[in-house]
C-alpha cells in the first residue's frame, strides 16, 4: 500500500533559539502560531494586561509565560513583534543577545540606531503555497551582517478548493465547467460568483463562491465561505479552525493582518541563514554542518582521503538501487547505516559490526515486550465473574472442603464458558508471539498479525477475527480453472508457496467459489502479483462502507515550510488483516496447474485466509477501521 509520509526539518531538529514575542496592537498574534507549530522555544509573550487577546491566550496556549514587560537580562536572539516595531527608546533595541527583530507593520521613523539596519521584503501569499491574491510586507531589523539577503523559499499552489467544506449547503446551482488546471488569479463566472479554482479576494470577502455540496441535487451551490474556511485561508491549522468557534474564527481572521504561510516562510530563510553559522550552537545547526561537511569532501580536495575510502562503496550501493526492487532483494544496510553519524564523521567498518549487534538487542527487547504486553493484557481480561465460596462447604466432619450439590458441576460450566471466551484469544495470540518471535529487525520473514490487544476495547474482535462481510445477494457458482503461464510459473510458485506455507496467508479449507491472479513484471528479474476478486461476481455481491482517504488537495493544508514528503510503500498492508471465516469459502484460490504433485481428486484448491487485493471490502477492512 502506497502512502505519502511527510516530516520537517525543523520538526526532526527542532531550533531551540530562544524567540521572543512582543504585541504592539490588538492584531491578532499569528506569530504564536507560526512559530508554534515550527517548534521554536518562546521564551515570553509580551501583551497588554488590556490585550482583547490575552485571556484567549493563556487558555490555549498555558504553557506559554506571559509578561507585561520585556526582562532587560532576557537572552533572547530573536524578536518577532506584532504590528509596528517599537521606538528607538524601546529596552528591546539594547537587549543583550538580539540580533534580530521583525515587524508585520509599517515600522516608525524613531527606530532603533546603529549599527541596526532595515531590510524589506515582500511576499505573494499565493507562491508560497497560500490561496488568497494578496502580498505581504515584513520588516526585518539586524544589528549584523547576516539576514540582510534572506530567500524565502516558495512552495506548491494551491486555490480556494482546498480549504471549502462540502458539508456546508447553500443555494443550488448548475455544475460548473470543468477547469483542470489551477488558476494564479481571481477567477470569475460572473460578478459576484467566483470559482474554487482560482485564490481568494482579499479586497471583499462577501463574494460567493460556486462550491461542491453533498445536499444539493447537482452536487453544487453557492454561497459565501464560512468563518471557519476563511480562517483557512490565512493557513490557521486544521485542529486550530475546527475547535474555533464560529464567531471567535470571523474574529480572528478580521483581526489577522498577514498569513501563517508568509510568516512560516519568513522564519524558514532566517532559519536556513542561521544554520550556515556555526556559533549559533541550536539543535539543527550541527545537522546542517555535517550536510556541509560531507558536501566539501565530495567536491574539495580535503575531502579526499574519505572520498576514497567510504564513497565508492556508498555509490555502489546508491547506483544500484531502483525504484521497482525484487522482493528478495538484499536490504541496503549501508544505506541505514550512514545515517548515522559519530560527531560528523563517516563510521567506521567496527561501527557498523556494533550497530548491527544493537539491532539484535533491541530486536529481542521489542519480542520479549510482545509477549509481555499480552500477558499483561490477559491478566486483566475476565469473560465470567467466578463466586468460588458459594460452589464449596466446609465439611467438619471430615475437615475438609466439600463441592456443593451444584457446585462441581458449576465450576466446570464457568471454566467452559471462560475456555470458550477465551480460545480464540489464545490462539489469534499464539499466532501473533510466533511470527514476531520468527521477524528480523528488517522483515516479517514469516507474515505478521495485528496484536489484537492493543487495539481499542470495541475494537479488538473485529481485529483479532476480521470484519464480518456485508453481502447483499448470493454470489453464482464460478469455478473455472486457473490459467498457468509456462514462462512465468516458476515465479508464480515462489509467490504462492511464501503466502501459503511460509506466511500461512493462504490455508485448506473448504471452498465454494475461485478467485483469479496473474502476475506483471516487476523489475527485471521479479513479478508481482495481482488478485481479482472481481471476475467470480463476489465484488458485486458485496457491500463496504464508505470512509473519508485525504486527497492531495487536503494533504497540502497540513503542509509547512522545510516539510519533506516520500511516498511509502508499505508491504503486505492488506494482507496483514485478517479475513472474516463467512467470507474465506468465497475466495479460493486453484493451485492445481501449479502444483500438480500435491493435487488430489483432480483438484488442488486452498482458500484465503487474509484481506487479498482486489477484494472490494478490504480498503475498508484494513484502512478505515484503522481510521476510525
């Protein structure tokens, strides 16, 4: 299964300059918010006891200090003020170890003296991956030769689409022309009606827009945007807008004089123009030293000595990747193993003989805390509240205890009932502990299995025994032989004896309808396999319920400066899950041209035991429960 993955520099190495925050109006503080979700340390808010904004703030923000005064022995270096910079009387100008101050208003003529200079720059919130029209100046104050030539970095565009809401219903209206492509400007259908692919005026926001509404017979309406889809024009966080109340959020926004985007992509160039100075000693400079360092050696003549040794090595292996691997293929320790780093230096060959030795210690303390985790668990799951001392009497006579009348035969209905409960239990967790016991730090070598235990309470049957199907009719008999391909049947083989006898994925049983496969090239030397569920009629049999999968549009809201985004390939994803016992009889698989020697009474069929691709319910099975 394909995924998209995405993390930031400054999320990995968070900078750990200590910032300041200095409110100079009642415009809102977007600077908290900009500079929160980087993951710089605030050292103090400075705003007005009076501020509109504080009471707000100390509820949302409690772990922030707030002030009422700068401390002039502060140790700040950098200053982000809201609205205009203060006078060149200001205590800020002469506090010890700020280097720099920024503005999001028209500073004052009075401001601070040498050797403190002004540089300007204005940033289009639409090319740094905002989606209004409009342009933002900020200022920006140093007392040094650095900041002076900042490059704010820009990033994908987007449009008004991304931030509406179909839930929200509106007048009708006819489904507009198809746009594909995304439009650098305000686009308009009419006066007053603008369209969703283009930016957001900023000149008026009572325009209506023609929106997708899933209460409209045509799918569309229009309407204006709401407070909320206003507040995510200004790039606030998904969290931020939904637990915004709507008349906070339209208060919010009048009140907010520049977007996050601009401001994060503001603090990106300072960040990077920082890194680059090694006195800076904050988390992320001795990273970006290191990228520097290696950077030398490949092209400096200082850098020869490790160019020989190391690099010829890392390039092999480097080159040799492809983006379509064999499913045998070797996996790339090098590649993990140059990650790591001993204070900037390559690792030697005995470094690498000690990482692969932590590998198997932590591999064992991962399996131990499996088991552990389950007898832990266990302890705490009662099916049946067992009462011993009304089952048992003492006997004076004999000095002995005694089973009562019922009481024998009440025992023994409790352990079945407790047994009963309990078996499946046991085996799905037996299952479990022996393919983790059986995993190397690399792979699951042979399969794997949810641990049902640590999965929610309501959760745990459904993902210890599978979802029950929903069928809405009976599937017709299909039973047609399964097709061999003599070029390809050697590899078929290897696939299907992996999921079969070594990951048990496929079992004996009984079955009443057959499922097809065929395998692509994969590679040049692999194929992959493909299951289709579709060509037996059980796909229209049945039913999966619908479940929300985020669309590029939406994955872009979330998306800040410095984030780096990989596509993940997840293995074996569906077939990690397993299938309900009402659904296994439907999905059998014909081994017969396959495996001829172990084929009997004519046939060889075995059946599925996990959510296969190409089944209709398994996207539901394996990924909205997971959701949900």
């Amino acid at each position: 299964m394909d995924g998209v993955y995405h993390t930031s520099f400054d999320s990995v190495h968070s900078p750990v300059v200590p910032v300041g925050i200095l409110c100079m109006d009642n415009t809102f503080p977007s600077w908290i918010v900009a500079l929160d979700q980087q993951r710089y340390r605030i050292a103090w808010v400075c705003i007005s006891v009076s501020s509109r904004w504080r009471n707000w703030l100390h509820i949302n923000y409690p772990s922030l200090p707030f002030v009422t005064s700068i401390p002039t022995s502060s140790s700040i270096l950098w200053l982000f003020c809201v609205g205009r910079p203060p006078g060149k009387t200001h205590c800020c100008w002469t506090l010890p170890a700020c280097v720099l101050v920024v503005a999001t208003n028209t500073p004052n003529r009075s401001r601070g003296a040498a050797p403190w200079s002004l540089c300007t720059y204005t940033l289009a919130h639409r090319k740094v991956g905002g989606v209004t029209d409009g342009s933002f100046r900020l200022y920006v104050f140093t007392n040094t030769n650095r900041y002076t030539q900042l490059k704010p970095p820009s990033f994908p565009q987007r449009n008004v689409a991304s931030v509406v809401d179909s839930l929200v219903s509106g007048p009708e209206h006819d489904p507009p022309p198809i746009v594909k492509d995304l439009i650098p400007y305000v686009y308009r259908y009419e006066t007053n009606l603008l369209s969703l692919n283009g930016l957001f005026p900023l000149s008026t926001i009572r325009h209506r827009f023609l929106v997708p509404s899933v209460f409209a017979s045509t799918g569309w309406c229009s309407r204006r945007l709401t407070s909320s889809e206003l507040l995510a024009t200004f790039d606030f966080p998904v969290h931020f807008v939904k637990t915004t109340p709507a008349p906070l959020a339209g208060q919010i926004f009048k009140a907010s004089s520049i977007p996050i985007k601009c401001l994060q992509a503001l603090l990106t160039a300072i960040h990077k123009d920082s890194v680059t100075n090694t006195t800076l000693g904050y988390g992320g400079g001795t990273f970006s030293a290191s990228l520097g360092a290696q950077d030398k050696c490949s092209h400096g003549n200082g850098g020869a000595k490790n160019e020989t040794k190391e690099q010829p090595v890392a390039s092999l292996v480097y080159d040799s990747l492809k983006a379509t691997k064999a499913d045998n293929a070797a996996v790339p320790e090098l590649i993990w193993s140059e990650r790591i780093r001993c204070r900037g230096k390559e690792l030697t060959s005995t470094q690498r003989q000690l990482l692969s030795g932590f590998r198997e210690l932590g591999l064992r303390r991962w399996k131990r805390n499996v088991c552990s985790s389950f007898w832990i668990w266990l302890r705490g799951f009662v099916s049946v509240k067992r009462i011993y001392h009304r089952w048992i009497v003492w006997n004076s006579n004999l000095g002995k205890y005694q089973w009562t009348k019922t009481g024998k035969s009440s025992y023994v209905q409790s352990h079945q009932r407790v047994s009963k409960a309990a078996q499946k239990n046991w085996n799905a967790a037996i299952e479990c502990i022996h393919r983790a016991s059986n995993a190397s730090w690399w792979e699951w070598d042979q399969g794997s299995r949810p641990f049902f235990w640590r999965w929610n309470k309501d959760y745990i049957g459904n993902i210890r025994d599978g979802i029950p199907p929903w069928i809405k009719s009976t599937p017709e008999k299909w039973v047609r032989p399964q097709n061999c391909d003599p070029k390809t049947q050697h590899l078929v083989r290897e696939k299907l004896v992996t999921a079969w006898k070594k990951r048990n994925y496929i079992e004996d049983g009984y079955v009443k309808n057959l499922t097809r496969f065929f395998a692509v090239p994969k590679g040049d030397q692999d194929i992959r396999m493909v299951y289709d569920a579709s060509a037996s009629g059980l796909n229209d049999c049945l039913w999966a319920p619908w479940f929300l999968m985020p669309t590029i549009k939406t994955h872009l809201r979330t998306v800040n400066p410095d984030y780096f985004m990989a596509d993940i390939d997840i293995g074996e994803m569906f077939l990690n899950f397993i299938m309900h016992d009402s659904l296994r009889s439907w999905c059998g698989v014909d081994f017969t041209q396959y495996f001829p020697e172990h084929t009997k009474d004519k046939v060889n069929w075995k059946r599925w035991a996990r959510n296969c691709m190409g089944l209709k319910s398994s996207p539901y099975n394996c990924v909205g429960v997971c959701d949900g």
